[in-house]
C-alpha cells in the first residue's frame, strides 16, 4: 500500500516526499501528482514478454550443470575464445587485436570528446569496464569502482578450465590477459585520449584498470 504524502507538517520545512519546493516553501503539488498518477515506473514496460524471454534464458543457462556448470556469459566466452584461437593459429593476435580497436574507434573517438570537454577521466573507466553491456555482459562477478580504477575477475577460467583439457583451446588465461585484453585496452585508451595502467596477470585473475 503507498503511503499518502504527508500534507501537514510543522512549519520549518516542506511536507514529506515534497518535489520542487524550496526550503520553508509549500511542495510542488503538480509533481506529486504526476509521481503518483504515473506509479512505479520500471523502464522495461512494453517489453516485458523480452524481459521474460530474458529470465527464462538466465535460469536455463544456469541449471545447466553438464559437463561443467555454466555461467549465463558462456556464448560470450566462447565466442572471444574462438576469435582468439583462430587469430592465433594464423599468427595474426595483433591484427585481429588492432581491428577490434577500430570497430570500436567510432564510439571511442565520441566518449574521448566528451572526455576533453569535461575534463573527467573517469568517462574512460566507465567505457571500458563499467556501463556498456559489452564488458558487464563478459565480467558477470560484478565490477568494482574504485577512484581513478576499476576492478573485475577475468572471465575466461570457466571455459577455458573445459576446454583446454579436450582440445578446443591451447592457451591460458593469462595468455588472454597479456596477448589480447592488455592490447585491446590499450588501443582503445589511445582514442579515449588517456593512459591505462592495467594490472600484470594475477593468480587469482582479479584485473585492475587504472587512468593515469
């Protein structure tokens, strides 16, 4: 049950839950009725036979335990693996590392003007490891912010740990980390407008990324 505004209140302040009112000043009624009249909005509203498409999605990939148990970013994974082992089979990591840098050159260029304009470096952060469903997609245990840095577990072990031992792949994590993630980071901060400074590979594949 919503509980009403609160109308009468003592003077000294606006009523409770009061939008628009300045200190001491009556609340403006209008938005309170918009608030209300509106109820809860979600964002998701017409889409919610997508959002159950969704849900249904992450339960299914999850309950999928054989032969290892799957986490909901496994096509992804495996769909940079499969990138990754066939540019390395041709011996063309880097080419395949410095395309992926101008794919993305476009929206990089973009944010790195908004970086120039604001001054905010931590725009960078974000573009890389924070908002975009490219790397919150990838990085599912969650990042960390941290001033000036973020913080994520490389997402790679899964897969790789299932693999490796059957053929599909012949590197490490941490072949991942220093031959694509590393040069990949890298590349984009160069049309971002800043410097990166990317935490060596860790046994625990923690990943820090820093904007000097």
């Amino acid at each position: 049950m919503t509980q009403a505004p609160e109308i009468a209140r003592p003077a000294g302040g606006p009523p409770a839950g009061a939008t628009g009112g300045g200190p001491g000043g009556p609340p403006d009624f209008k938005k309170l009725e918009a608030t209300y009249i509106n109820g809860h909005v979600t964002g998701l509203e017409g889409r919610e036979e997508e959002f159950s498409r969704a849900v249904i999605n992450v339960v299914a990939t999850l309950s999928d335990r054989h032969p290892y148990a799957h986490e909901v970013n496994d096509a992804l994974v495996k769909a940079w693996l499969l990138s990754i082992q066939f540019a390395k089979d041709q011996n063309l990591l880097p080419e395949f590392c410095q395309k992926d840098v101008e794919v993305m050159r476009p929206v990089n260029v973009r944010m790195g003007q908004l970086i120039a304009a604001t001054g905010e470096k931590e725009i960078a952060l974000e573009a890389v490891a924070g908002w975009s469903p490219c790397h919150h997609h990838l990085a599912v245990g969650g990042t960390e912010k941290l001033p000036g840095a973020r913080r994520f577990k490389s997402p790679f072990k899964t897969v790789l740990d299932a693999g490796t031992p059957i053929g599909q792949f012949d590197f490490t994590e941490q072949y991942v980390h220093e031959n694509w993630f590393i040069p990949r980071m890298n590349g984009f901060a160069k049309d971002l407008g800043v410097e990166f400074e990317i935490s060596p590979w860790q046994e625990d594949g923690m990943i820090t990324i820093a904007v000097k």
